[in-house]
C-alpha cells in the first residue's frame, strides 16, 4: 500500500463521533459487537481485520466499515487515500445511491425520503470530523486551497 490510514486512536475518534451522531442512544447489539471485536485487534493489524471492506482487494485505496444509522443499517464510514496520494480521508458513505426504486413507484418516496434522512446525517458527521481535526475531504478542499493562494502569493508579479 502506497499511502497511510490513519493511526489507531485518529480512527477511534472518527467511529466514536459517528457514533454519537448515527445514533440517538446506544447503537444496535450487531455494531457494538463488531466493535467490541475490532478493539481487540492489534493497532497494526486493524484495517486488515474482517470488518472492513478493503477496495480494492489487492492494494487497497479505500476501507469500509459497515456502521448504519437510526434510519439505514448499511451506511459506512469510509477510509480512503486522499486525492493527493499522500495521506488518508474519512467518509460517512450513505451507501443507498446503488439502488433506487422506479420513479412513481409505491416505495419511491418513502425511498426518497430515506436518502434525505441519511444525507443528512452523514453531513453532521463529516462536520463534525472537520471540526474536530479529523481529516475529511472538506478539510482537504480548504487546505489545498490555502497551499495554493500561499504558493501564488508567494511567486513574483510581472
């Protein structure tokens, strides 16, 4: 693998406030024994545990872990490489885009509504991340462009 996930404690910190904003109260007995497993696992071992999703198999640029919401039980959170290749980001993935009901079906507005509930709650989360010194690719965006404003301001006017 050519970039690095976070380390241990960044990816507790992500899951913990995925948590506490997935989640009115305690999440579903399914997750927290998932978790409860992944804690045992080694620091250097984590993202190659069963829980995550690696993508691609071989030499992964993204690894998912299948946390739901109170709405949805397959949202992710997602690690993956940032654009830069250099560090990693962290992504709420609703995962509810690869599947939609005919337009004007019985289940298309439930379904609609559905994907609001879990857009919405996956933006708290990523807000939350961001302001909580976790990197997501909003960070990534303002940070890339103060590099640059700083690089262009720094070379000579003609």
């Amino acid at each position: 693998m050519n970039w690095r996930p976070p380390e241990h404690a960044e990816l507790w910190r992500a899951i913990e406030l995925y948590l506490s904003l997935a989640y009115p109260g305690p999440a579903p007995v399914g997750v927290r024994s998932r978790l409860e497993a992944l804690r045992g696992v080694p620091p250097e071992s984590i993202y190659g545990d069963k829980s995550f999703e690696a993508a691609p198999a071989d030499s992964p640029t993204k690894f998912s872990l299948r946390l739901g919401n109170r709405f949805y039980p397959h949202m992710k959170l997602v690690v993956e490489r940032a654009p830069d290749g250099n560090g990693a980001l962290f992504r709420a993935d609703t995962h509810d885009r690869h599947i939609q009901p005919a337009a004007g079906s019985p289940e298309a507005a439930a379904f609609a509504q559905l994907m609001r509930e879990n857009q919405g709650v996956a933006q708290r989360i990523e807000s939350a991340w961001d302001e909580n010194g976790l990197p997501t690719f909003k960070g990534f965006l303002r940070e890339d462009l103060a590099r640059r404003r700083a690089a262009m301001g720094s070379e000579p006017h003609p």
